[in-house]
C-alpha cells in the first residue's frame, strides 16, 4: 500500500493501517531476535563475525534490526546467497530447508523493502469475469427461422460470422436417446421412444423434458455431478479405513435437492451454513444435511506430524473446493503468495478462510435445536432413573447387610461348620443350615466363599488364628460338629467388635457432616466396600427384597421402563461442520507456524464491492456471511459458473472451458454475451436449475445432428460454434447403469447407506481385508443399484470405478477426464459384469421375439434405441450363424451376439 | 497389427458384406500409434535411465547397522552425548548402541558394508549410498508419504505417477507403474495414487501368491466364457459393427481410439500373462532369487510386524526385472505387508533376519539386470522412509530416525562404489551435504531425463511438482 492510496482510504483503514504500522518494529525486532539471529549465529557467525568477517562481512555487528535497515544492499546479497546455495559453503553444517527459507525470505524482505507490488484494483475490475453480467440485445441474424429459443440467437449470430452453417437436426430416436442420458443418465425405453416417434403435437419435445426433470432419477445424475465437485466420499481417507458415519446422507440431501429443484443461492447457502439460517423451519433434514458439503471433506493427520500444518491443510481443502467448484475462481495458491495472474492477494485468502478458521467438521444430529434438547434432556434423565434405581439397590442391600451383621458370630459359626464337613466328606448343605439358622443364603454362602479362599478382611484375622486348628481338630458326631470353646470366644469377642463399630456407625450417620468421619475399617470391610460378605451387587440386593422395599423397587423399574417407551425419536447424524468464524492472521509463505499481519475477516476484495459486503466493520466473517455474498445477485461469478458447468454438461464443452477458472489464465468464453444473458435469466427465474436445462435442451443447438461436415470441420474443428452435437462417451455411471437398464437387471430404488461396506462383496486380487472393507461395487454384477450408491472409499480407492475415469474423491473434480486404455477395453470384453448384463440382454429378447430377425431389431432398439439397417442386419445374421456356442459355461451364440452390442461404441457413445 | 490387418485376417466373410470396400475407404482405422495418455514422450533432455525399480524396505532400515558404519558407537556404548539428547524422535532414546554387525570394506571402491549384506556386497562398485538423507518427520504414514509423493500428507501423486505423465509407458501391453509386495503396507493404495493426475497414471497393485495363475495377475485379462477363436469371432463383430458406426456418424478420433484400444486389449491378454510367468524362467535363474534352493523357504519373523517371505521377495525381484525388460517405467517392491522393519525392539534379531530374506535376491536383481545389460538404463532405489536412532529404545531396539539416514542407488547413471554425504560421528543427524528427499526425487527425475522444475501439471489454478518448491539435483553422485 503506497502512501497516496493511504492518504485516500477511509477513517477506518487508516487507523487500521497505523495501528499496524506502530506494531510492526516491535515485531520485527522481535522476530529478528528470537528467529534470525540465531541461524546466523548458527550458520554464518563462524566465518562473518567481527573478528574473522571473512569477504569483507560481518554479520556480527547487525545487533538490532535498526542496524539491518540501514543496509539493505548487503542483506540482498545475503539473501542471493542463500537462494543459490552457495553459503553456506558445502562443506559446513547447513540450515535445513525450512531455516534457508526462513532466512531467505527474511534477507529478501530486508533487500527489498518496498518490493511487494500493489495491486491496480480499477483495472482489476474490468477484467470480463468480475464485471455483472446483463442482459445483452437479441443478436439480428440471417436465418431468421431456425431459432428455437433465445440462446439460438447467439449461437447463430457467432456461426453466421464464422460463415457456418448449423448441420441438419438430430433423428428423434438419437434426440431422446440423448436428452434421456443427459438429464436421468438411463436410456429411454421402448415406450417412451415409439410414443415420442408418435407424437405429432409441436410440445412433444417440451413434455419430454418435463416428464425428464420430474423422474427421481434426474437428482441422481445431476446430483453426482455436484458429488464430483464436492469431493464427496464414504470415508475420511488417510492411514487407515476410517468410515464417515452416515456420510450417505449427503449424498441423498443433493439428490433430493436437485430434484425437488431447490433454487442454486439457497442450494449454496444451506451446504455453507444451513446451521445458521432459519428456513425451512420444518425439516430439519433439509436445513442442516447439506453440511456434509463441508464436514465431509478430508482431514488430515495430526499428531507428531504438525496439527497446525494439517489444520490448514484442511481448510485450503474447504477453501478450494469453495472457490473452484463454486466461484470458478482459484484462490488456494494465494495460501503462499499473492495471485500470479488474478487480483486475490494472499491476504484475501486468510481474510476469507475466516469463515471456516475455528470451525469442527464433526458430526450432526439432523433436528431442531429443542428437538436436540428434549433428546439430551430425555436422555439425561433416563440416566438419573438408572442411577436412582441403582442407587435404591444399593442402599437396600446395606441395610440388609447391616441387619444381619448383628448375627456375624451366626454367619461364621455355621460357615465354618459347612467348612469343616465338607473337609470330612460329608453332606454340607449351606440352603438347609441358613433355613435352620434362618440366615440369609446369600450372605452365608459369602461367608462360605471367605473361609475357603483363605483370605479375610482385617476385622477377622484373628478370628481365622483360631478357626483354622480348630477345623483341623473340630470333632463331629452324627453330622454335628462340636464347636470348641476357644473358637466360640473368639467368635464372642468379634461379635463385640462388630457391635461396637455398629453403634459407632449410627452415631456417625447421626452427625450433620457425616461424610467429615469415614466409617470405621470394620464397617468398611465387612460392610461396605465392594465384594465383602454383608455386601450385595444390585441383582442380588433385588432377589433379597421383600414386602415394601421390594414394591418400590418394582414400581420404581416399572417407571424406568415406561419412561424408555417415551424415549423421543432419534435424529440422523452426520459428518457435519459447525462454529468457524474466527479472524486470522496471514501464515507467511502458508506457514501456519510463521504469523504475519492480521487479515481482516472478510470477502474477496475484488468481489466485496460488487456484494457489498462491508466486512470490515466487524471482526467476524461468518459461513453465512460467506454464503450471503456467493449468491449475492451482484457477485458477477456465482450464476455465470453454474449456468456454465449446466451447459457444459449439455454440450460436452463449457461457454468457457475451464469451469473451475474463470480467471487470467482460464479460457475465454466462447459466447460471452450468451453467457451473461442466460446468467441474469437464470437469476430472475428464481436460481432454476430446471428452467435452465429446458431453456437449453429446448434449443435447436441441442436439437443438432452429430454428423460431421467438413466445411465447417474445417473452420471450426473443435466445434467451439456448435454447428454440430460433438458425440461423447457416456461416463461411468451412465454407462454401467445404462447397461443394466438394457439388460433388465437395473434396481431403481433410491437413496439409503451406500453399499453395504461389511458385505464382502467382490474379491480384489489378492488383497485380504481390503475387498471386505469395499463391499460390492461397480463390477459386482449382483448389484443392480445404480452407481451413484456405490461405496466411494479415499483410502481404498475401487480400482474398476478409477479405470473408467471416476475421479479422486480427495479433491473437488472440476470434470472427468476421458481416458482411453487397453484395461478398461479387457473390463467391456472379459468382466463378469459386462458378461451378465450380455446374459440379461439375450434373455429379454429370447421370448417376446421369436424370429430371427425379429430378434435382433428388438435388441438395437434396446441397446441403441434404433432399428438395425440392411446392412447390420446382414452382417448380425452372418455372425449368428457362424459363431458357435462353446458348450457348458460359455457363452450362448445370443449372448456373445448381445455382448458385441453393449461393447459396441454406438452404445458406449452418445450422439 | 493394425485394426485393418486384424479384420483382414480375422474378419472372414468381411467381404461379402462389402465391408472391405468401405474400409478401403477408411483413413483413421489403425494409423495413429497409441496417442493417448500413455504415448510415450520426449524427456526435457537425453535421459540415462529409462525405468526405476524401488525396493521398499517398510518400517525403516537402520542405518548404523547396515550402509553407515560408525565404529565410535563402540567405544562410546551406552553413554548419552548432547548431539543425541537433544534430538527428538518419536520415543524417548537411551545411550549409545553401537552396531553388533561387522563392517567389512568390499570391492574395488572398498565401500563399506555391513554382514548384514553379503550378497549385495558383493555390488559395491556398483552402489552409491547416501548416508546423508533426511525427512521432515519421524511418523510412518507422513515419511511414507514424502518418500512416495513428495508430501506429508496424502494430496499429491506418487514419483511413479508423475514419471508415466512425463514420460509416457513403453508397452502399451502392460500398466506402466506397477506395485509388488506380500499385502497392503502402510498408508495402503493411497502410497501409489495419481490424486490430481489422471486416474491412469495411478500404480496397479499386483500382489501375488507363491502359486498363482499369470493370466489373473490383471484383473479381467482371462475370458472365462469364451474360447479364444470365439472370442475373436465376436470381437471382429463387435469392430464390424464399430465400423458401420462409423460409417454412420463419421470418423471421430474417439471412435476409432476406442476400436485401437479392443484390439491392444485382445493382445494384452496373452501378452500380460506372459510377463508375470517366472516358469519361462531357467532352473538357475528362479535359484538365484532364491525361489528355489537351500534358503528358499526361509520366512523372516519380526516381533510384532508381518513376516517377509523370502521366495516371494525373491520371486518379486524376478518379476521386476521381467517388466522393466518389457518396458515397465517403475515397479515397486514392497518388503512384506505393514511395516516389517520397524525394530522398536530385538532390532538385532529383527535386521539379521529380514537381511536373510532380502539379500540374496536383491543381489540376483542386481546380477541378472547385469548380466542382460539392463542396469545401466534402469535406476534401482534401496531404502525406507526414514532411519534409526543410534541410541537403543528399552533393551534393544531403535527409534525412528527422520535426521539422517541411508539409502542406496544402483545403475541408471548413478556413481557406483561411492558413499556420498555424511551422518555425524554418531550416525544420527546428516551433517555433510544432507540429501533431503526433495533433492532425491529431483536427481531421479534428472536421471529419467526430467527437469523436477518443469515436469509440472496444472491443478487448482497453480503448477503443481514432485518437488514442490524444493528440491536441488545431488550432481555429486552422477556418473
């Protein structure tokens, strides 16, 4: 910032920037003490000190950083040095790689002091992308009649410049083959195809698009589409398998949305900060599920590997996916340094990663917040009834114990009697002495257990002195064992104790501060400490209740167990994300240990004047503030993005295509003026993204023939003017679902948890526990699901989804590469899937059909939505007669027959 | 074969549809070589090695035990000089534990190796061991990461996948990057994934038994339902009818790359399989990796970590020399699933144990790549993601070590029979020119005819490299 534009800013800035200012030598100096200096003292001194300054140099005598400043030239060759490698020398202890940056970057910044370049931000914004789109005037054309539909006008008015003719409309079957993949991803059936042949009515085009956009399966295209950008996955991807719980209902919340046609601005809003709005105020589901968005994304490994460095690693992963995915801007290289090519300075990012600083992705209870609170409530107090229930146990079974600790002498006289017999082999029935005794089983049988472990409490050591040469001796006569009279005193003299302590007890629990003495060892190891012989777990206390207590105790669990009945439904949960918001200061070079100045919280400044999103008045950048000003109707990028990505999947070719720049160094829009005004339309029919695609495919562009023409092959061989439909191959998932629709083996239902991940589902080459994590997949032909509801791991990537260019989950995909190898060629000819869905076809037209050739045009107009011509028809004749069935466990001549079509590109392309 | 030859002399009847007349007709069907994502490219400048075979000592060797002698350990035993308390590593470290292994000087370089390595000794002139390495930290997954990928955390591609996206594969038979091993080591796919790159460029794991069945090592590569006549017969149909598509919508690249790559599919399927049959291999060949022979069952046991098979170590080495014959830019080899040495404890017992496993064959992958003139274009990395403490962990174990420790090149253009850079007296931290692994991957992109500076993929709006902003060429171990 130079000191005229200083001079211009506002009160606010101003102060701001002074305040900074007066920080800054206490800082640097600060900084040059603690961090510089000693790495020169480390790695320089040696050699540039006072007394040896070899070449002339003495580091030594920059003691202060007052001192540094008056030599900037001398700090730049230092700095030169160090970039180069040549100090220090080779052979002397080096500063590891992070030091040399650290010093590096220091030296550079003290060469150059004046060196950081502003930014011209008038001129910035005159760059297309950050100028508000508008409406722009119909282009006058020519060909008066061929337009359909507003944007028919552009695309003419470009081609007519060009002196290039559109070719000639698609057939109807290759219109609704290709309108039914782009907008559900499943072919037309035979039904649909020969009604819409049929249909001579001029909206017979528009009813199939509407039927289109209202199927269920039209979010699960579309939705995946968002899931690429979203990065979505089923697990958390690092060292180890580390499932997201419920990551699923993300992945459902965009479908639903999509088809429910939820308006974009609010689409974005909720996944930023659905948490922190009030609408829908009804399902809590659609407010708050979107947040996976955010909590779903990758986090990194702590530890010993650097917390702060893995903390800004994820939020440059929100930040990224954010800006790429939804501003078509790339802002995450300012992390580090300020933007090579766009206006984003590197405090642009930290003043926007605000937003996200401080925030938890954890997980989320789906429910309004008095919904959640009645649950913990609910949940709070089932605990506290437990407890209570507890609780009345265990005072019940002390007052029981303490009943009969009167009796001790009782207890073990009879105890040691049953001891003693059985020593001698004879009958010792413990139920038959307590009832004669009227001692309480439970208790003598405690006792019982204490003499035969051998190990007794305090209180009884020299009660046992005595009971054990006593047993030795003890004479019996007829069943009855003698007590001897040594062993009757002792047992007298600890009934004395016992009783003592007793009274001792009652006068302590008598005192107001009864807790101040604890009861005595006596009480204590026979009575109250866990395991002693007058004691009792819950479940016995409750079989030794009688009469009242036991009464209480039953209604007291009675209630417990009506009060779980009412037990409030609980929400769903989910990977989520909540708080965030915090100020940060710049990480200098993406150091998140190396602060620099603060950055004020807040949009990107090349877009906050256009939102007018006046953040610097407050320290506080929220995720809805974030939100607000993505789809703030004046940000110029937000709709243009979208609408563009939609056209892009229309056409194969985005109006700019890069979709996920919209910078200096993306492409250039092919149709600008085209782009702002569909941009603004879309805008003023409420964020529609249903009117958008029947704005598009309602078009005659979209109604274009795929043929080639080589006049305008010539002119325009990429067909940026869309003189023709350029065929495309269909992606993964429509592909394999295509496939099953064909084969008849496609399971349509919706939405739910993504494969089962514990099935073990498909073996992977040799590769234990890995298949059992995965669960069925994408070439599991037992899985006629469709392929969005395939399990998506990070960790454990499924290696036949890859093949077919399904992108890395670990990052947002701005789209799907199209690659061509030999691997997925051996999937089409040898997979147990492709081979099924081949069984599949040969079924279905084995019985409807039962010529020959009857047959065979059931099967084109199955897999390719057509008739077969003369020609196809000879040659798939010839080949059903001349190949042969191999025998048991082979193919069928049907079936390789059905196989070569579904391996076939007229099926593997759309045109 | 070209797509033409194939439905020439496959195709019968082809004529009597009159199909021959239209591909008379056709100038796209079979001309362009492959020039798809793996159509091999330029390197930025002549390159001395054409392929990098990385054996993958997980867990972490120790240095002072193995290829970085320090006989001062000895004199100094059990005592706790500052240079090595004030290192922090991830356990706390008591005194000074010199090395039980002798180290002998060997070959005409006089190299310095311990007994650990007979067989490989026997090397030396050929070996260039850095003592000097370093890493940024001493955890398993993020050292891992670095040492695949050039990261800590898992968001960039591995080495393997950025040289096929610099250079392309030289077989369009067989995937260009592939990963050996006995199961799923640390940190598992995500050691070998292509992330931001194209999917394509990713490792292919193939880890495979002691008996198993060479046309299943790829998956799909064996048709189960069709004999190899019928399966001909009904791809010919299958490019027939491509062909009358064609015919219909025009001749679009896509089309006829899609019909080019049936075809190398349908070669692949005898080809692959015949890479992975070491039966082909001599009596004497499968005995000098040790897959046969007195040794051969030998099955390294560690406490507390997986065992390492000898045979199939050895039977890995065998398998790597036949892929990079075959033009396989990188093959890995992993030592055993998990994290075999990490020796927190009984690090004695555990290193002379898992050297038995692993010296002979390496040694054979080193002879035999001689012996065939292979060596020289083809860069052989010895190594895991960090060292080892000098000082012991409880009564006889040793820490990790991410300050200074020891890997080996061989072939490809490195200088044999040298040690380059240094540890300090103690072995612990690399005090003379420290190679960090930056600096590695840099020179072995440099080796492979790559500038680490511009092998770059664009990818959220910046240039991303294997280097990230670091990395310098080791030019001192160059030949």
């Amino acid at each position: 910032m130079n000191i005229c534009q200083l001079a211009l800013a506002g009160i606010f800035l101003t102060s701001m920037v002074t305040s900074l200012r007066a920080q800054a030598p206490a800082k640097d100096s600060e900084f040059f003490t603690q961090n510089i200096q000693p790495l020169l003292r480390e790695y320089c001194l040696k050699c540039h000190s006072a007394e040896k300054h070899k070449g002339d140099i003495d580091l030594e005598s920059f003691s202060s950083v007052d001192q540094v400043k008056k030599n900037p030239k001398l700090w730049l060759t230092v700095a030169e040095q160090l970039g180069h490698n040549e100090m220090p020398p080779k052979e002397k202890p080096q500063p590891t790689a992070a030091q040399r940056a650290q010093l590096l970057e220091w030296a550079t910044h003290q060469g150059r002091p004046a060196a950081a370049k502003a930014i011209d931000w008038d001129h910035a914004r005159t760059y297309w992308a950050f100028q508000p789109p508008l409406i722009q005037p119909r282009p006058k054309i020519k060909d008066a009649h061929w337009p359909k539909r507003e944007l028919d006008y552009f695309i003419r008015a470009a081609q007519e410049k060009q002196g290039l003719k559109p070719g000639p409309a698609a057939a109807r079957s290759t219109w609704i083959r290709r309108a039914t993949f782009d907008l559900i991803g499943l072919p037309p059936t035979l039904e649909e195809i020969d009604a819409f042949e049929r249909d001579t009515q001029p909206d017979a085009f528009a009813r199939v698009i509407d039927r289109l956009l209202a199927s269920p399966h039209y979010g699960e295209r579309w939705g995946r589409f968002w899931l690429d950008l979203a990065r979505y996955a089923d697990d958390e991807g690092v060292s180890f398998l580390t499932p997201s719980p419920n990551a699923y209902l993300y992945r459902d919340w965009v479908i639903q949305a999509l088809n429910r046609d939820l308006p974009y601005d609010q689409f974005i809003r909720l996944q930023l900060a659905g948490d922190e709005i009030t609408e829908p105020t009804n399902d809590w589901f659609e407010r708050l599920g979107g947040l996976g968005f955010q909590g779903l994304g990758p986090q990194f490994r702590k530890g010993a590997a650097g917390e702060a460095k893995a903390k800004a690693d994820e939020l440059e992963d929100r930040i990224d996916t954010l800006s790429r995915g939804v501003l078509g801007v790339t802002i995450s290289c300012a992390r580090c340094h300020d933007h090579k090519f766009d206006p984003i300075p590197t405090r642009d990012y930290y003043s926007l990663a605000a937003a996200y600083n401080g925030a938890a992705w954890s997980p989320r209870l789906f429910a309004s917040p008095e919904a959640i609170a009645a649950l913990k409530k609910w949940e709070a107090e089932l605990a506290e009834r437990k407890a209570r229930l507890k609780q009345f146990a265990a005072s019940e079974s002390q007052r029981l114990g303490s009943i009969e600790l009167t009796r001790v002498d009782a207890y073990l006289i009879s105890a040691w009697k049953l001891q003693v017999l059985k020593s001698r082999g004879q009958p010792a029935d413990p139920i038959a002495a307590a009832q004669r005794e009227k001692l309480t089983p439970h208790f003598l049988n405690q006792w019982i257990q204490l003499l035969a472990g051998g190990k007794a409490p305090a209180p009884l050591k020299e009660w046992l002195v005595i009971a054990d040469p006593s047993a030795k001796s003890a004479v019996v006569k007829d069943g009855a064992v003698e007590v001897p009279v040594a062993l009757l005193a002792q047992t007298e003299k600890l009934k004395a104790t016992v009783a003592a302590a007793r009274l001792e007890e009652e006068h302590r629990k008598s005192q107001p501060d009864k807790k101040a003495t604890p009861a005595s060892a006596v009480i204590q190891e026979l009575l109250t400490n866990p395991g002693v012989p007058f004691g009792a777990g819950e479940k016995e206390a409750v079989a030794l209740l009688s009469g009242e207590p036991q009464k209480q105790y039953r209604q007291l669990l009675q209630a417990l167990e009506q009060f779980e009945k009412m037990a409030p439904p609980t929400p769903l949960q989910s990977p989520s994300v909540s708080g965030g918001g915090q100020p940060m200061n710049v990480f200098v070079r993406g150091n998140p240990e190396k602060l620099g100045e603060p950055a004020p919280p807040g949009f990107l400044k090349i877009l906050s004047e256009r939102t007018a999103t006046k953040v610097e008045t407050r320290n506080q950048f929220s995720r809805l503030d974030l939100a607000n000003a993505i789809v703030n109707p004046k940000n110029p990028l937000t709709a243009r993005v979208i609408v563009n990505r939609v056209w892009h999947y229309h056409f194969g070719r985005g109006i700019v295509a890069s979709l996920g720049n919209f910078g200096h160094l993306g492409d250039r829009p092919t149709h600008p003026a085209l782009l702002d005004t569909l941009s603004v339309r879309f805008m003023e029919s409420g964020w529609s993204l249903k009117w958008l695609h029947r704005e598009i495919m309602l078009s005659a562009t979209y109604r274009l023939g795929g043929v080639m023409e080589t006049r305008n092959l010539a002119a325009d061989p990429d067909n940026h003017l869309l003189w023709r439909m350029t065929p495309r191959r269909l992606d993964l998932e429509a592909w394999r679902d295509g496939m099953l629709a064909v084969a008849g083996r496609l399971d349509p239902r919706l939405g739910g948890p993504s494969l089962d991940p514990k099935n073990p589902g498909v073996k992977q080459d040799g590769l234990p526990g890995y298949s059992s994590m995965i669960g069925p997949h994408a070439d599991d032909p037992a899985q006629g699901r469709r392929t969005v509801y395939c399990i998506i791991s990070r960790y454990a990537p499924n290696p036949t989804m890859g093949l077919f260019d399904f992108p890395e989950p670990n990052v947002a995909s701005d789209r799907r590469t199209v690659t061509t190898i030999p691997q997925q060629q051996l999937f089409v000819l040898n997979s147990q899937f492709v081979h099924t869905m081949a069984k599949g076809l040969a079924a279905r037209i084995e019985q409807p059909a039962t010529s020959e050739e009857d047959r065979l045009r059931l099967a084109w107009r199955l897999a390719y939505g057509r008739l077969p011509d003369a020609r196809e028809t000879k040659l798939a004749l010839l080949f059903l007669r001349s190949a042969g069935d191999g025998g048991t466990g082979q193919l069928t001549v049907w079936e390789q027959f059905c196989h070569s079509l579904l391996a076939s590109n007229e099926f593997t392309f759309i045109n | 074969m070209s797509l033409r030859e194939a439905l020439a002399r496959c195709g019968h009847g082809v004529g009597m549809l009159g199909l021959a007349g239209l591909l008379g007709t056709e100038s796209h069907a079979g001309t362009a070589a492959s020039g798809g994502p793996l159509a091999l490219k330029p390197p930025h400048f002549p390159a001395k090695a054409k392929r990098v075979i990385h054996l993958w000592m997980n867990g972490a060797p120790s240095q002072v035990d193995t290829f970085d002698p320090k006989p001062l350990l000895a004199k100094y035993a059990g005592q706790r000089p500052e240079a090595t308390t004030t290192l922090t590593t991830e356990n706390n470290t008591g005194g000074l534990m010199p090395s039980p292994f002798a180290f002998k000087k060997h070959g005409q370089s006089g190299l310095e190796i311990s007994e650990l390595f007979p067989n490989v000794a026997r090397f030396a002139d050929d070996l260039c061991v850095i003592r000097s390495m370093q890493t940024d930290v001493p955890v398993h997954e993020s050292s891992n990461w670095m040492m695949f990928t050039g990261s800590i955390q898992p968001n960039r591609p591995s080495y393997g996948s950025w040289l096929l996206y610099g250079l392309g594969n030289e077989n369009d038979n067989l995937p260009g990057f592939i990963v050996l091993g006995e199961g799923l080591p640390v940190n598992g796919p995500s050691n070998w994934s292509s992330r931001f790159l194209p999917g394509i460029y990713q490792g292919s794991q193939v880890t495979l038994p002691r008996v198993y069945q060479p046309q299943e090592v790829i998956p799909h590569l064996h048709n189960e339902h069709l004999s190899s006549a019928n399966q001909r017969r009904a791809l010919d149909f299958t490019q027939q009818l491509n062909q009358l598509h064609k015919d219909r919508w025009g001749s679009e690249n896509a089309f006829n790359t899609r019909m080019q790559s049936l075809e190398l599919a349908f070669r692949m399927q005898t080809s692959a399989a015949e890479a992975f049959d070491v039966s082909q291999e001599s009596e004497s060949i499968r005995e000098l990796y040790g897959l046969t022979g007195p040794d051969s069952n030998f099955v390294a046991t560690i406490p507390g970590q997986s065992t390492v098979d000898r045979a199939l170590f050895g039977r890995n080495c065998l398998l790597a020399r036949r892929l990079v014959e075959r033009g396989v830019r990188v093959v890995q080899i992993y030592c055993g699933k998990g994290q075999p040495w990490d020796t927190h404890s009984q690090n004695t017992d555990g290193h002379r144990s898992l050297a038995r496993a692993v010296d002979q064959p390496i040694a054979a992958l080193l002879q035999d790549l001689k012996q065939r003139g292979l060596l020289d274009e083809t860069l052989v990395l010895w190594g895991g993601e960090f060292g080892r403490t000098p000082t012991t962990q409880g009564a006889d174990g040793r820490d990790h070590n991410h300050y200074g420790f020891s890997v080996w090149l061989a072939g490809g253009g490195v200088k044999g029979g040298m040690a380059y850079g240094a540890t300090d007296q103690w072995g612990f931290r690399a005090t003379e020119n420290p190679v960090h692994v930056h600096d590695l991957h840099a020179t072995m992109l440099h080796l492979m005819g790559l500038d680490h500076k511009r092998l770059t993929f664009r990818h959220g709006g910046r240039d991303y490299r294997l280097t990230d902003v670091q990395g310098e060429v080791v030019k001192g171990i160059l030949a």
